[in-house]
C-alpha cells in the first residue's frame, strides 16, 4: 500500500495520453488495479497457503514431515565477544 497513494497521484495529475486521431486514452482501468491488486494478491496468498497447509497435512501421514532436533546449550558457559555485542 506503500506505492499505491504516490502511484495513484501521479497517474491523477499526468497529463491525458492521446492515440494517433488525437482522443484521449483512459486509464482509469489501469488505476483501478493500484488498488485492486494488493487486496487481489492478498486474497489469492491467503487461499494458496492455506491450499499448502492443507496438501502439507494430508501428505505428512504417509511420507513423514519435517523434524527438527533441538540441543539445550548452557547460557552461563556461552562466550560472547566484543565484536558480537557491537553486531559486527
């Protein structure tokens, strides 16, 4: 939504284009999509993940899912330098 509100006005104040008979050229259809599109690709993300998870929960029966091992690691014996602190 970033881009929509500059994009949007600067389609507004441009200038009209015109064809080669000299009619102006509307793109207001062009326009519409500045704000159509974020709800459209929001939408369609919605539906194809919740289509991955759906596929994802199906199939994780029959050929197992994804495994993560976890280490518990000892805080008071972790060395920590300078140049980690300061995120170099």
């Amino acid at each position: 939504m970033i881009f929509v509100i500059p994009f949007s006005l600067i389609a507004l104040f441009s200038p009209a284009a015109e064809d080669t008979s000299g009619n102006e050229v509307s793109f207001s259809g062009f326009s519409m999509m500045f704000l159509i599109m974020p709800i459209f690709q929001g939408v369609m993300g919605y539906i194809m993940v919740r289509f991955g998870m759906r596929v994802y929960n199906k199939l994780t029966p029959h050929i197992g899912g994804i495994e993560f091992e976890f280490e518990p690691v000892d805080v008071e014996h972790v060395e920590v330098t300078e140049d980690e602190v300061k995120g170099n």
